[in-house]
C-alpha cells in the first residue's frame, strides 16, 4: 500500500489557500482602486469618487476582508497573520487536484485559470451571503466582527450584498461555471425563504398540524437548499469549469448534499450543548427551523400553539421535554453518519490518496467537531 505524504499534501493544500488570497486581493484592487477622476498622487477626489468610495468600495473591503471564518486547516506555524484554509473555496482546488493532477503531475493551466477564477467567485459569493443573511437574522456580530449593516448601515449592507452577488458571476467568467453558481444563489435564496417562513403564522401552524415524518421532510428539504448548497456550490462550480462527467457529478452532489445536512444537524444541535454552542447556545428559537424543536414537537405533548410560542416557551418547552436527551444522542448519531457516507463516496472519486488526503484534510474540522458532538452528547447523556 502507499504511504501518503500528508505533509505534502497539507503543504499544496496551504499553497492553493495562498493563491485564493493573492487572486482575492488582486480582485479586491480592481474594485476598490484609484478614483476615478484623473490626477496624481495627493490630488483631491471629486465628490462623485468620495460618494462612491464611502458607499460602495468602502463596504465591498469590509465584507470580501472580514474574516474566513470555517477554516479547511489551522493556520500553520508561523502563517503570516494567522490564518488557515478556507474550507469551501479549498473545494474549488480539491476539483482541480483530483481531475488535474498535483504540482509535480500534469496539469493544464488554462484549467487551473478556470479554477482560480472560480474559487474567487464562491468566495465572494459567500461573502455576499453573510451580509444579506446577517440583515435577515438581525444577526450583530459575525465571525467576532460587527456585522456589515452594523457599521454600514442596512441600506447599504444589502446592496453591497446584491452588488457582489453581479461581481461574483461577472468574475466567474466561464459560462458552465457562471450557469452552475447562478443555480445555486437561487437555491440559496430558495432555502433561506424557506427558513423565514418558519417565523410566520401559517407555517407554524402547518409545522404544527404536520405528521412527524413531515416535519422531517420539510426540514431535510430546507437544509438541502439553505446549508447544502454552501457545500454543494464550490464543488460543482469546480466540475463544471473542468467538464467532469454527469456521472461523478451526481455523486458528488450526493456527497455535498450529505455533508450540508449534517453541517446543519450540527448547528441546530449545538443550540443545546454549551460545550460546542458557547455564547450562541440557546438563542435559535424564533421559528420553527430547528431539527431538534420540528422532532418534539407534537400535539400531545403541549396545549400551547405554535403560532402563539413566543422564544421563551419555545426554550422552556424543549428544555424541559423528557425526550430531548434521547433526541440529542440520535441526531448527533444521524450527522456523524452523514458525513461518514459524505466521505465515503468521495473517496469513491479520488484519483489518488493524496486526493482523498487533501479532500480529508479539507473538511477535517467541520468533521472533527461533529465527531465531538456526538461523543460530548453521549458522554452527557450517559450512553
């Protein structure tokens, strides 16, 4: 059997997070360069250049330059300002690794262009995502960083969010890989339409009346939309910029989709498990999206609807059910399985070790913290 240089990997890994950031900061330049109006250094701006600075190029840095937040690794040793790989974009490159081979393998440049352009555009797109998702959930702090409608202002949160979704696409540039992101910003929009609808009167009403496996499909469906299509994004943008067959290109969708819903089993979870949850723990319960709340829910356990449940009866409901422990244990079980057949069939994929190393060490993370999960649960509830 072959050993796996996983040093080597990890340091192509860390090469290819290092080319994002350079192609992010050149992208960046462009944007947000000299003012329009001609003149050199020092020379004043007209007001025109300044309006357009403050309220475009101003917001557009803060939003592409917060932080990463989910990292694919830590940052290594001595890493210039700390920061790790980011996870989805180092999906991008995981596509061109296994389809295209490593750096001391043939490659094809004009492919890895393709790709390059391509992990900017997702990267700005999730960027572009967290502003207009921070408005809708009224969210302050991102990432340990004021929110962008915080410092800029709702007004121009949303259009700097709208504007770089039309910067996002117009980068992408190949037109496979703009039809596959134009796909998923419509999913995206789809699922987190869904998601808010949860907090209205009427589809806590029909949640309410819903048989169980129900409620589970909507949720599944909802998931599938709102948080896969964060997986499922980079990764087909990828496929489609280097014609990978239609075959492989369902398994991977599987995959992401597997990995997506047990992201989202575990943010749900987390709810109530302070060990992993921290200052966040407790605080989603102004609808009716979480999986915990959509599996004890139910007619006879509660006199109270769930049209009139404001949050706090909807934390003092769940808290105090007597099966949340037992429902904590399964759902951790469901997500860890989740990722474990993610991972599965996309070793069934690789073209190599070192491609299913660096498709490991990419989602090691995420993956360990849903391992941790389920052992924090279990050890909780004693099982």
């Amino acid at each position: 059997m072959t050993t796996v240089d996983v040093a080597g990997v990890e340091a192509v890994l860390r090469g290819d997070a290092a080319l994002l950031e350079d192609d992010l900061a050149a992208f960046l330049d462009s944007l947000t360069g000299a003012p329009t109006q001609e003149g050199g250094p020092g020379a004043e701006t007209s007001a025109y250049d300044a309006a357009l600075r403050c309220s475009l190029y101003e917001p557009v840095a803060d939003a592409v330059g917060s932080k990463v937040g989910q990292e694919a690794l830590p940052p290594a040793a001595g890493a210039p300002g700390g920061r790790g790989a980011p996870l989805r974009p180092s999906m991008v490159f995981w596509a061109y690794r296994n389809y295209r081979g490593f750096p001391d393998e043939s490659g094809d440049d004009a492919d890895l262009a393709v790709v390059r352009r391509t992990a900017v555009a997702v990267r700005i797109l999730l960027k572009a995502a967290v502003a207009l998702d921070d408005v809708q959930d009224g969210s302050v702090v991102r990432y340990g960083e004021a929110a962008l409608h915080v410092t800029h202002g709702v007004p121009l949160a949303l259009n700097t969010g709208a504007w770089l979704i039309t910067a996002a696409l117009r980068h992408a540039a190949d037109p496979a890989v703009v039809d596959s992101l134009v796909r998923s910003v419509g999913n995206g929009f789809t699922g987190q339409a869904v998601d808010m609808s949860t907090r209205s009167a009427r589809t806590r009403a029909e949640l309410m009346a819903a048989p169980g496996d129900a409620r589970v499909d909507f949720w599944e469906s909802m998931a599938a939309l709102k948080t896969g299509t964060l997986f499922w994004m980079p990764l087909d943008a990828a496929v489609a910029g280097l014609r990978v067959v239609d075959h492989e290109r369902r398994t991977l969708d599987d995959a992401m989709r597997r990995l997506g819903l047990a992201s989202q089993l575990f943010n749900d979870l987390t709810d109530f498990v302070p060990e992993l949850g921290g200052a966040n723990v407790h605080e989603d319960f102004d609808g009716l999206s979480n999986r915990v709340f959509l599996e004890l829910l139910d007619g006879s356990d509660t006199e109270m609807s769930g049209t009139e449940m404001s949050g706090t009866e909807m934390k003092s409901f769940v808290l105090g059910h007597p099966r949340l422990q037992d429902t904590l244990l399964t759902l951790s079980a469901e997500a860890v399985e989740l990722k474990r057949a993610a991972k599965n069939a996309m070793h069934g994929v690789c073209r190599s070790e070192r491609s299913a190393a660096y498709f490991d060490m990419t989602i090691e993370r995420k993956g360990h913290l849903i391992d941790r999960l389920h052992r924090t649960v279990r050890q909780r509830s004693g099982a």
